[in-house]
C-alpha cells in the first residue's frame, strides 16, 4: 500500500505551503467531507421509506457517506498542526475559540430554536432550557446532557485533540515533539481499552485517535519531505488502527435492516489516507481555485446547522416537491444558510472575540 512507505521521491523540506497559509485543496476536502455527511442524514432521517429506490442513481454506497467524519478528522489533525507551529499556547488558544465558537453559539441556538417550534417530527425530541444553554459550552457530552443537534459529538472528539495537543504548544511545537506526542498517543490509544480506566480511555479516545495522529503525520511530511521515516511508520501503525476501529464505527451506523460493510468502511478510509497522502506529496497543489477558500470557510458552519434543521425542512416540504427536488433544495437552502453565517456570524464574532483576547 504505497501511502505506508516512503515514495522515491527527492527530498525536499516544504514550509507552510503557501504565504497566506492556506491549501486550497483542504478547503476542497472539507466541503467534501460536510457534504457527505449532509447527505447521509437527509437520506437516512428524510423520512423517505426506502431511499435506495427512491434515489437509485446514488446507489447504495450512499449509505456510506457518514464516513465524511474520519474524513474530517483526518484534514483536523493536519490543520491543527500546521496552524499551532510556530505559535505559543495562549495564541494556539485563541484561534481555536476564534475559529470554534461563533459559528457554533449561533447554530445551538438557531436549532434551539427551531426544535422548539411545533410541528416536530416524531422522531426528534424538544430540548429544554437548559440542555440549550449548557451546549453553548461544548462540553455538554463530558456533563451528561444530550446535543442539541446530534452532529455536535464530533466537537467532543476534536476538543480532547485540542486539549492534547495544547501540551505540545505549551511546550514549543517541533519536529520532535510532535513525533514524541503521536507516538505516546499512539501507545495510550492502544493501552486505553484494556487498561481499565475511564479517564485514559476518555483521553486517549482510541476509536478516532488513528485519524488525528495520522493528519499530523501527513502535516510532518508536507511539512520536511518524504524521506523522514518517523510520519510514514507513524501511519502504517495508524492506519492498522484505523482498520480494526472500523469494526467498532460501522456497528454504531448499522441498523436492523443496513449493516455497514467492514470491507467498504476500510476502502473509504485507505482512499481518504491516498488523498492526504496527495495533499502531503505535493501532488494535488495544482488544485487551488478561489472558491475553494469559500467551500471550506462554509464547511464549518454547513456541518453544524445542516442535520437538525435540515431533516425537518425536508419533513415539512417533502410532499411539496419530488424527492430529487426536494434533496436538492434542502441542500442548496443549507449551504446558503452556511454561508450567510459564516458571513455575518463568524467572520464578525471572530473579531470580537480576538478583541476580547487581546
């Protein structure tokens, strides 16, 4: 599997890829990514009584696209790590809250609110007051209270990385530490399930660390060239992880009558690692057409409104319009709402809050 050893390729050391620091091909990939999640949950929760006859063209891979998730994990644990170097911990900090938060106290709100208008689907249970205004704190999962919307339990998974990795910016990110944490990661997510203790376990999150640690090692490759051995057997050991962590996932989506496909789940992930390992290489440079910034400045915003709101659009239209029409609108409304909060919810609490910061 050539994404797990070292290409033949002339060394080269590769700063942040770009003056601005930013790789348009990853905003791409992020778009990507929200998108088939998007259209997992509209087919899945749409209330459409058998969505592979219903839309036949998409086929029953569709039933696969909620594996945009490791998708985005693996672009976070990338981003994560080219954004923190260079940078102190206290300005490491900040860009996460800049970059998290806004966006994400309107969406909890907006779906507050929606979810407590009348006319609910079944399926959907009102929040309260109050699991409304502990969500806005993002640790909600850790207190016991449900999400508000059921896409936020990725946010649980990507704070715990924050908080680990803010060790190594308290530290001073380099080339070194940053090995030295993927592999100690690497180790507790191995040792959490049999160790017997809920808060390594918790830490250590071994279903999804694989995909973080392997996004800082494509980071590392992108980063210094293709020769240093450290990423590559990095991925290897992460990549088999991920693997046998695909066992666990694809039992969470399957239901009674749809069972996830191990072998499928795993082909989608090795094809994830083969774009990355693109990304990493070089080779998908040439992919850096200006709406791709747009995509992915939306993609946030797009994951966070899309489930709980979207799912009762379509609920509330879908016998307005054919189902084609239908799936298209509640896409199109979602990216159009996504933009307008990017526009005038996070780009303007943004700076707000890096007022606030100092």
């Amino acid at each position: 599997m050539s994404v797990l050893t070292a290409p033949s390729l002339p060394t080269r050391a590769l700063d942040t890829p770009r003056a601005g620091g930013r790789l348009r091909v990853l905003d791409g990939l992020r778009l990507l990514a929200a998108l088939l999640v998007v259209l997992f949950h509209y087919l899945r929760e749409g209330g459409w009584s058998d969505p592979a006859r219903t839309f036949p063209v998409l086929g029953p891979l569709a039933q696969y696209t909620w594996l945009g998730v490791e998708l985005f994990f693996l672009i976070s644990g990338f981003v994560i790590c080219m954004s923190a170097w260079g940078r102190p911990l206290r300005s490491f900090v900040r860009s996460r809250v800049v970059r998290l938060f806004p966006a994400y106290w309107f969406c909890v709100l907006a779906t507050g609110a929606v979810l407590l208008l009348p006319g609910l689907p079944s399926d959907h249970d009102r929040p309260t007051i109050s699991q409304i205004l502990t969500n806005l704190t993002m640790v909600q999962s850790s207190l016991g209270v449900d999400d508000v919307d059921h896409s936020y339990w990725t946010l649980w998974s990507e704070l715990r990385f924050y908080l680990l990795f803010a060790v190594v910016a308290w530290l001073g990110v380099t080339r070194k530490r940053v090995v030295a944490f993927c592999w100690v990661w690497t180790v507790a997510a191995v040792l959490a399930p049999a160790a017997g203790l809920p808060v390594l376990r918790l830490l250590a999150n071994p279903l999804y660390a694989p995909l973080f640690i392997s996004g800082i090692a494509f980071y590392l490759i992108r980063r210094n060239g293709p020769r240093q051995g450290a990423p590559w057997a990095l991925l290897g050991v992460n990549w088999l992880l991920a693997q046998h962590s695909m066992i666990e996932v694809a039992k969470v989506y399957s239901t009674d009558t749809q069972r996830m496909s191990w072998t499928v789940c795993v082909a989608a992930v090795t094809a994830f690692y083969l774009l990355m390992a693109a990304v990493a290489l070089g080779y998908l440079d040439r992919v850096d057409w200006r709406w791709l910034t747009t995509g992915g400045a939306i993609s946030y915003p797009l994951y966070l409104i899309h489930q709980a709101v979207g799912v009762h659009l379509i609920h509330l239209w879908r016998e307005q319009l054919p189902p084609w029409a239908m799936l298209l609108t509640a896409v199109a409304t979602m990216l159009a709402a996504a933009w307008l909060i990017h526009r005038f919810v996070e780009r303007p609490g943004g700076a707000l809050l890096r007022r606030a910061f100092g």
